[in-house]
C-alpha cells in the first residue's frame, strides 16, 4: 500500500504550462504531483559558449543546464550558497537528457543557457526538469527534434517477491530500495540514472522497469503536447 493510496503504477496529476515569465526567451512550469520545476531558457551568440577545462584538453560547451534546489522547496530555513554535490550532479544527468535532441550548429547557431529552478519538490525533481526544459526549449523556439520526459521508478523488495512504483515520493525514495530514473523520448532512451540500496537488481526488475517507465513517460508526453505542441 502506498503512501497515498496509488496503485503502483500510477502517476501523480502532472500539468504544466509555458511562457510565464516575459523577460527570457522561454519559460515553463511544470508541475508532477507536489514536485515543481520553473524552467527558463536564455539564447546567446557562439561568443557564449562555456569554456570548460577537460581533463585532456579546453572545450566548449553550447548548451548549459543549470538546477537550483532552494531550501524552502522542502520547506527548510537555510543559507543558500553555491551548488553542491547533488545540484551539480541533477543538473548534469537532466542535462545529457536534453543534449541529444538539440539541433545541431548550422541549423541552430545559438548557444543555449537552461535553468531549472526547483520551487516544491516531492521526489525527482531532476526528472521534472527534464520535462520543464523540453517546454521551456519549445517555447523559446528552439527546433528540438523530439520532446523528452522523465521519470523515476522506486522498488520495493522482499525475497524473491518485488513491487515497482512509479513516480515515487521523498518517503518512497528513502525507504524503498532503487531510485531508477529514465529519461527518453516516444521513439527512445536518451539517459538514466540508478540508485541502488539493495546489492544488486536482476534483468527480470529492469526489464519491467523500463516497460513501466516508458507507459509513465508517454502520459507525461501527452500532457507536454497538449500544453505546447511543436
């Protein structure tokens, strides 16, 4: 039995909508449940681009995914400083979900700045940014070649006997046994991202993980197009 009372496959009421903020080129909302991104997209020359020290040699990058987890989105009092750990690392996983549908440099030469501000999280929030900067990209006109969701998939297991909970809550996170998070388009997978607390998961868990990842992601997509089409 869940928390609230949801099947295990059930997703939370997910809504969203664009345009909100007039200053930047392109804004979006997007709400699951009580997990909340605000999106914003702002365009640059290519003399935007990040220059990055690699490991081997400097690069640029043209697109940018920045996440910002305020304390008051899970209700706390504290000083906000620069991005930790885990800010770095969700900006970076709803990043490369993105990066894969973008247009390349000579249909679309402009660099790309994308922040996703976290105003109420519940539980993968960096699966709803993921779907907050899909529409915040379409809004802002950027010719993505498809729309890509996210979301994540808890376990609960007990011997040999498992249940997959899709959309899982903060308390489904801390007390279940995986956090599997799988971002992708209709056609396709473009990122995931597994926590694990148990040793190990077998094929038979993320096989079924990805079947019910994929129903999930296709009500989200339906919701994101019929908040902004194209």
């Amino acid at each position: 039995v869940r928390l609230d009372g949801r099947a295990p496959g059930d997703l939370r009421a997910v809504a969203g909508d664009v345009g909100i903020i007039p200053r930047v080129h392109g804004s979006a909302l997007f709400t699951r449940g009580e997990t909340q991104s605000l999106a914003t997209i702002t365009l640059g020359t290519a003399r935007d681009t990040q220059r990055v020290d690699g490991p081997v040699e400097e690069y640029e990058k043209r697109f940018m995914l920045d996440y910002n987890f305020p304390s008051y989105s899970v209700g706390e009092c504290r000083p906000i400083r620069g991005p930790g750990r885990r800010e770095i690392g969700h900006g970076m996983l709803a990043e490369r979900s993105v990066a894969w549908v973008l247009p390349k440099d000579d249909k679309f030469p402009y660099v790309i700045r994308a922040i996703s501000d976290i105003t109420e999280s519940n539980g993968s929030s960096s699966m709803a940014s993921v779907c907050s900067t899909t529409l915040a990209l379409m809004d802002a006109g950027v010719p993505i070649n498809q729309p890509v969701a996210g979301i994540s998939i808890g376990l609960i297991q007990e011997g040999d006997k498992f249940n997959l909970l899709t959309d899982i809550l903060g308390d489904e996170d801390h007390y279940g046994d995986m956090d599997f998070k799988i971002a992708g388009t209709q056609n396709g997978i473009t990122a995931i991202q597994l926590d694990l607390k148990v040793t190990g998961v077998s094929e038979r868990i993320i096989r079924e993980t990805m079947v019910q990842s994929k129903e999930a992601r296709m009500v989200i997509l339906k919701t994101m197009m019929q908040t902004i089409s194209k």
